[in-house]
C-alpha cells in the first residue's frame, strides 16, 4: 500500500485503467449470469389500455414529428424549407439546427409558463 502513494502519473493511470476494466469486467459477468435468458418478442405495445388502444402499433418519433409538422407547423416549415435549404450539405444542418432550435425554445417557454401556471 505504501508504494501504491509514490506511483507518477503513468503508472497511477495504468492501475486505475486496469481497476476500471476489473470492475466492468465484474459487474458484465454479474450481469450475464442474472439477466433474463428468454426473450419475448409482441408485435403489439402491451399496456393497461383497453383494446381499441393496443389493437394499433404505437407511431414512431419520427412519425409523431410529421404528424405535428403536417398538422400545426405546415406553413412555418414551408416558409424554412423555401427561404433557407438550397440543397447543400452545410445548409441542410444549419437548416435542421435552426428548427430544432427553434423547437427546443419553444419547449423551453411552455416549460417555464406551466411551472408558472401550476405554482
């Protein structure tokens, strides 16, 4: 133990990489040996719902994204896609940055005005 406080930094990193690698390797066999061996697989979201919920698949993100952009944010999106993609790799990000973006605000300010509300 009294070498182990006079260890350079090398020698401190190479006993602390090979700790954490004994420590995974420990807690991966942990986990193999109590993991569930039999896997089901359902084509169906298995809920408490009643029948007319879980007779359809539940939708995808994506899905549920253009759902909202077809339905609420049709014209918003017309107006990004006409005005700021020119087809170029680098817009497309700033274009995709930007809606997000925008997205992401929007969901900062709804946030915010329910902790609001609900205070």
């Amino acid at each position: 133990m009294d070498r182990l406080m006079y260890l350079g930094i090398s020698e401190a990193a190479i006993y602390s990489a090979l700790a954490m690698i004994l420590v995974f390797t420990v807690f991966y066999l942990l986990y193999l040996a109590v993991r569930n061996k039999s896997v089901r697989y359902t084509e169906m979201y298995l809920s408490a719902e009643g029948e007319d919920v879980v007779s359809n698949p539940t939708p995808s993100v994506g899905g549920l994204y253009w759902g909202f952009v077809k339905s609420y944010a049709r014209r918003l999106y017309k107006i990004l896609a006409e005005r700021v993609q020119t087809g170029s790799l680098v817009d497309w990000f700033y274009f995709i940055s930007s809606w997000l973006g925008l997205l992401i605000i929007l969901s900062v300010v709804l946030g915010i005005i329910y902790v609001f509300v609900r205070w």
